[in-house]
C-alpha cells in the first residue's frame, strides 16, 4: 500500500503563515484564491508534514522550526504560544 509523503510546499507555508496571523479556513480560502476543500486538504498536509493534530500545534512546531516566527503572530495566537511555553 502506498503511503502519501507530506511535504512542505510553498502554499502550505502560506496556509501556516495565515494560520499564525489568526485566518480560519474560509478566510485562508479567499486570501489564497483556493475552494475551502483544498483548503481543507492542504492544511491536513500541512499537519501531517508538521505531525500535529491542531492549528495551535502546527504554530507552535513551525516556530521551533523557523518556518514562521513570534513576530508574525496574531495577538490571540501569541497569548497561546506564550501559554504552552510556560508548560513546558
């Protein structure tokens, strides 16, 4: 059986950008020119490329790994963030 390879293309880097700026599905659909399906597809790409579950794990994994950084972030997400570094 042949197991689909996530990569990081550049629209999912897009799509994790706009995550990190607060952009849910339908508003990353309009920004991008994208049907909210492949939305929906590229951001579960996106997950399985980063191995997390949630927009809040796959912000937190693209810092850590220099994808996007703190400065970029919405207010919101940076109060998330700031939250799971003290948990840790």
């Amino acid at each position: 059986m042949h197991k689909h390879k996530a990569r990081l293309t550049q629209r999912r880097l897009e799509i994790l950008k706009l995550i990190a700026k607060g952009f849910n599905n339908e508003q990353i659909a309009v920004k991008l020119e994208m049907s909210l399906s492949n939305t929906k597809l590229q951001k579960w790409r996106l997950y399985c490329y980063l191995c997390v579950h949630s927009a809040n794990d796959a912000v937190f994994i693209g810092i850590q790994k220099g994808l996007i950084f703190k400065n970029d972030l919405c207010e919101s997400m940076k109060e998330v963030i700031n939250g799971a570094n003290t948990n840790i």
